[in-house]
C-alpha cells in the first residue's frame, strides 16, 4: 500500500477554505513520520458540478427526465447556454483568478438571471458601500444559488453548497432513515462524488481511509463514500470522526452503521487514529483501542483500554494543508453581513491557541465533553512558528483562530510575538466579552493584525446571563465592544432567544439592548439564534433545574439535539422574523427610531429597558480603567529623537527636553524636564514590543522614583504630555 491513510472531509462544508481537521491530523501524522493524503471532496464535487462540462451534463440529465416543472427552472433550463457560457469564467472570478470580470458581471446584463436576483432590488441599496468586487461576489453567488435551485427542483433534494442531505443527519435518534436511503439509487451529487472518491483511492492505496464529519450535513456524504469503498475497496478500513460523532454518537448501539464503517472514534483524534493504525496493522489488540466504536460478534462495543496519553498541544505539529486545492476555493458573499463575509470571503489558514475553554461554565454548553472541559493553551512561541510555516506552506497571511473562547492573556501573549517577530498578518477570533479586553490590549491586538472578533452576548439580559453563567453582565459587555470598536476591531456577537424560563418581556428587552448597541455603533455584526438544549449541557443534563421538560427519549443512533419544552409555554417560534428582519436593518443603520412594536406582526409589551442604557453604559468609568501594579507597560512606537533645551520664564530656568516622535502618518512631540526625558526615553527603548523585554507598572513607578527624586510619579504619568504617548501607543496591559 503507498498510504497508511487517506484523510477525507466529504460534501459538504466551506466553499471558501478547507475545513481544518484533516490539516490537523495530517500534520500530526507527519510528527510521526506516518504518510498520508488528504482530500477536501466537497470543493473538489462543487468545481465538478459547476463548470461548463458540468452543467452540459447536468442540462442532459434534467432534459431526459420528464419533470413538471417550475417556471423558475424553466426560465435556467431556457436560458442554459448562457449558463454554460458563462459559468466557467465565474468560476475563476470567485478563485481570484479573473479579477476583471467584476466589472462586467456589475453591468447586470452578463450574467443569466432567475428567481435569487428577485431581492436584489431590496438588496442594492446595501452594496452603495461596498466595491465593485464585493458586489459581483454577490451577483455571481447568486447566479450560483439558482443553479443550486434548480438542482434541488430536479435532480437531487439533498443538494446545498454548506451542507448535504443535512435533514437526514440532524437529531437522527434512529438510524433508519439515513439507512433506508443509503439502499436508494445512488444521486446525481452522488456520482460525481464516488468518481472522484474511487480516483483518490486508486492513486493513494491505502490501508486506512478516515473522514471527518464536522456537522450533519456531511453525514450522508460520509456514509455513501464509506458505503462504496466496502463495495469495491472491501480491503481498505473505514473510519469516522469529528465533531458530529463527538456530540452525536456517543451512545451508538445501532449494528447497522458498521455495515459502512470499521470504527468510529470520538474526541480528539490522534491518540485514536495512531492506535488504529497499530490495530490494523496487527500491533495492537482490538480491546487495546482508545475511544472507539466497533463491531464486535454483532454487538457494538465501545474500546478504550488504550494506555496512550492523549497528546499535548506543542506535540501535535504544525496543521498541513498539502494535497488540497487552495487555489481553487472559491470565496462568495451570500448575505451582507459583515461576519457571515468573512466566513465564506477569502481564503484562511484556521489555527487553535487552546484546546477546550478556559471559562467551561455556560449552562447551554457541551461542558461536560473533552473538547470543552479539558482546557490546555498553546505558548504563543509555537503559535507563531506554526504561523510562519503555514505561510511559507500556503503563501496566505490570514488566520482564523477556532477557539471555543480565546483566552485573552494568551491573545495578549501571541500579539506581542507577532509584534516582536515583525510578522504581516491578519487574524480574527471568538472570545468571551469579558473585562480583560481593556482599551490597551484591544489597540495591541489591532497592532498585531486582529481585525475582528466574535463572542456571545446571548439573551442580553442580565438575569438569563447569571442563569447562563456567562460570567458577564450587558454593561460589560457594552464597554468591551466599545473597545474593540474604537481600536478598529469589528464586532460580531451571537444572540439567543427562547432560553428557559426567558420571558416575552425579557425577549423583548433583550431586542432593545441590541437596537442600542447597533446606535451607539458599537456592534457591528450579530446572529439571532434560538436556544437548543443539547444532551452534554448542564441544562440537558438537568432540565429540572432550569424549568424545562426533556421530552426526547433515547436512541440507538444520533442523540444530542433535545427536544423540550418550557414551562412558561411561551412559543418562542413567533419572535424569529421579527428579531432578524429587526437586526438585519439595524446592521445597515436604519429603523433605530422604529418602534419595537413595528418589527412584529403580534401584541408584543413595550421595552422596560431606558432608552440611553447602553450610552450611560460605555461613559462609565468601569474596573476596567484602573491599573494593577503588576500590569506589563509595552510601547508599541518608534524611539524618539531627544533635544535639550532651556525654558526661561519670569527669570527662572528650567532645563527641558523635547522628544519628537515619527509615526507612519505624522509625527508629534512632548516637553518634559530634562531628568524625566533621559529616563523617559531609556525606558521607551527598554519596553518596545519589538525588544519584548518585561517590565511591570510597579518597577516603572519605583525606578522613576529612584531617577527622579524630586517629582511625584502620579501627576507625570497621568498629566498631559503622558497622555499624547498613550495615545500613540504606551499601553498597560
């Protein structure tokens, strides 16, 4: 065989960045000198399908059925030749390949229109602020969703750019309706899938062939790979992870599945996958395995008597994005949220600073699992290095960081390695909006290359927060966005509704928390989620306590996703229009003066909330602006030039210094006394975050003492010539 194994993320995920757990593995294997090739099969699916040979075949195909059909797919099927004229060209737009063609799809008589561009009229005025580029990425992910459409009309339901046959996979507590169509006849996506699957498996033998299923809609895809490979590769093993079997299988007993896959393994792969390897190789015992599921005598058995220690994060190699086709990913712009853009613009290289979360508490959490509960950072050291071989790896500067919740010492860490390495970057994460996000560190973090983060705010309400045990309240998280914003930094914030025991009230209150925060300008992005209680919670785990009743049973397949009900009775179903319509006007700055009542078609109760509360909020002056003797002083600008001078006034003389500083844009100057700018710029060159050389507010105050005798440390560091360099960079962190 030429590979232990074959690493697979089947139909369907990102379109704009490969999905990174292979990455992940495969650069594991290889701190074992263990070969391997991976293959993201969605993107390698869609170029397929959407390519001028594509939609020949595709038009083929729906033209030999007899279809009633729509007059939306009447109108594509009409008008296909400009489809397959057109479509190869877009395709090489949305790779970056064929920059010049934006301004062509912007005339709006290039590119074939169906019923997806019946909202661009409402939509155009949204694109006024926006380039040429981004609005032809919204044009021709259009012009792709129709073709979507029609796929879906005609030749396969299951059919979706992020997500594939994603119903069968989502709350599947019995397996029979996933088993049932994997006995159907095989799909149209599905051809294209297992042509190129038997392609990867000729040219890469291998003994192992693993797929990640991150989400339900990769399932089916998985299953159906899984389900050839045993019909015509019956030598190669077959192997599931990932997050969906991590969250969904936990308590699998259904025989069945096994007809698909050897194992299925849970939690963090690696230990598992290298004692697989060692099984099939005849090195290890079946029992012997580390968290997995297999058939043993009929009956599905859970092993886990490995003795192999899960590996630490500066074990685990630096994630390796060979084999896949990065050049090819294609980034769209579906909606115009500024988040949802960066999801799927643009090409990332995706990096974790720590394993689990370092808050671990919120009650609607899968807490109780290894990927949250065990929390272990990375140093910035190896966050950097594995930066800089993924750059020289892929030739991209951007990152995405997937934590749960980057923890924000380490954030503050990694920036000045960055800093202090003179790294180009851009990167962006999730976080907690909690108090540690200072003025200071959110100007460090922008000087680094973060250029958004994103974080839950949820219920906005300070009660459901406490019953959460978020650990914030809405006025910090106010102060916290007011940071980020005024760095430059966008803000994107998750929102819930329909929590347990929330009220019609509280659902309302929470609207108006989030309509100020999009005023005042600093929230620039957010996503209205409905509460879903899942399995691992504590809220799943008690529903008692939380006033809910669990009214899922158990299953022998899937069981995560709980259906409940709340004693309030309160259909929280009715709120989701209203909410997103609300917050999709509130990110393009209109219908603050509406009222609430407008964004509903029912009886809903006037917000309790005062109209300033978030205003009020972000003008306190809150802990968060006191500092701590132990607080690190970092200058993140340039060294001044120093002049000495003599300033005469009413026949006294004093001897003075000026230092000049040089900024990219500008430069400025402040005066002091002659003593105080000798130490002053002795100690700018000590701190600069390119020396990295740690001093603390405590020894800069006492030495400052020592070198200057007759003057009082607080007024010089709080007065006015002070506060020029704060602004320009002098940070306490």
């Amino acid at each position: 065989m030429k590979n232990p194994f074959l690493l697979v993320t089947p139909p369907f995920t990102q379109l704009n960045t490969p999905y990174p757990a292979t990455a992940y593995l495969k650069g594991f294997l290889n701190t074992k000198n263990c070969a391997s090739v991976q293959a993201d099969l969605g993107i390698e699916v869609i170029l397929e399908i959407f390519s001028s040979n594509g939609l020949k075949t595709l038009f083929s195909e729906i033209a030999a059925k007899e279809l009633e059909l729509s007059e939306n797919a009447e109108r594509i099927l009409t008008l296909q030749s400009d489809y397959i004229q057109t479509i190869d060209a877009v395709l090489l737009f949305l790779q970056g390949k064929n920059p010049s063609l934006a301004h062509l799809i912007c005339q709006e008589d290039f590119l074939p229109e169906a019923s997806r561009f019946n909202e661009l009229d409402e939509l155009d005025w949204a694109f006024g602020i926006m380039g040429t580029q981004d609005k032809a990425k919204h044009l021709a992910t259009l012009y792709l969703e129709d073709i979507s459409d029609l796929i879906v009309e005609t030749i396969d339901p299951h059919f979706g750019f992020s997500r594939y046959a994603e119903r069968l996979g989502r709350s599947a507590l019995s397996f029979d309706e996933l088993y049932d169509s994997l006995q159907q006849e095989i799909t149209y996506t599905d051809r294209i899938l297992l042509k190129l699957l038997e392609k990867k498996l000729q040219d890469t033998d291998p003994q192992i062939a693993a797929f990640s299923v991150p989400f339900p809609g990769n399932l089916y895809a998985a299953f159906r790979s899984a389900q050839f490979i045993k019909q015509h590769f019956p030598q190669i093993k077959t192997v599931m992870g990932g997050g969906y079997p991590n969250t969904e299988l936990r308590s699998l007993s259904d025989a069945r599945v096994f007809e698909f896959f050897d194992f299925i393994t849970l939690d963090d792969g690696e230990a598992p996958i290298e004692n697989l390897l060692e099984h099939v190789s005849g090195k290890r015992a079946v029992a012997d395995l580390k968290r997995t599921f297999t058939l043993i005598d009929q009956e599905v058995i859970y092993c886990n008597n490995s003795k192999t220690p899960d590996y630490k994060q500066r074990d685990l190699g630096t994630p390796d994005y060979s084999d896949l086709l990065l050049d090819q990913y294609i980034s769209v712009i579906e909606i115009v949220n500024p988040m949802h853009r960066m999801w799927s613009d643009g090409r990332w290289n995706k990096l974790t600073m720590a394993h689990g979360c370092y808050w671990g508490k919120c009650t609607f959490c899968d807490i109780s699992l290894d990927y949250i509960q065990i929390y272990e950072p990375a140093t910035a050291k190896i966050l950097c290095d594995r930066m800089e071989t993924l750059i020289a790896q892929t030739g991209q500067n951007g990152f995405h960081f997937v934590d749960e919740a980057a923890p924000p010492a380490l954030m503050r860490e990694l920036a000045l390695e960055i800093i202090r390495r003179k790294l180009v970057v851009s990167w962006w994460t999730n976080i907690r909006f909690e108090k540690s996000f200072t003025r200071d560190l959110c100007v460090l973090l922008k000087t680094s290359g973060c250029i958004a983060v994103s974080g839950g705010l949820e219920v906005a309400s300070d009660r459901l927060l406490a019953l959460i045990d978020k650990g914030v309240t809405v006025r910090q998280v106010a102060q916290v966005t007011r940071n980020f914003t005024e760095t430059g930094i966008m803000v994107h914030a998750y929102l819930m509704y329909g929590f347990p025991t929330q009220t019609v009230n509280e659902t309302i209150d929470s609207l108006e928390m989030v309509r100020q925060l999009f005023e005042t300008g600093i929230l620039q992005s957010g996503f209205w989620h409905q509460f879903a209680m899942t399995a691992h919670s504590p809220i799943g785990l008690n529903p008692e306590k939380f006033d809910v009743i669990r009214e899922t049973g158990s299953g022998s397949f899937a069981n995560n996703d709980l259906i409940h009900s709340d004693k309030t009775g309160i259909d929280h179903d009715q709120f989701s229009y209203g909410l997103k319509k609300s917050l999709y006007n509130f990110m393009h700055g209109i219908g603050f003066d509406l009222p609430l009542q407008n964004w509903f078609d029912f009886k809903v109760p006037r917000t309790s909330i005062p109209g300033n509360f978030i205003e009020q909020a972000i003008e306190e002056e809150s802990e968060m602006s006191f500092v701590k003797p132990s607080s690190r002083v970092v200058w993140l600008g340039s060294q001044p030039s120093v002049q000495f001078y003599t300033k005469s006034k009413k026949g006294n003389q004093w001897e003075m210094a000026e230092l000049t500083f040089h900024t990219k844009k500008d430069l400025f100057s402040i005066q002091v006394s002659k003593q105080q700018g000798i130490w002053l710029s002795k100690l700018l060159a000590e701190i600069s975050a390119v020396e990295n050389k740690k001093r603390l507010f405590h020894e800069i105050k006492a030495d400052f003492e020592q070198h200057n005798p007759e003057a009082d440390f607080e007024p010089f560091w709080y007065g006015k010539q002070l506060a020029v360099l704060k602004d320009a960079g002098l940070l306490v962190l």
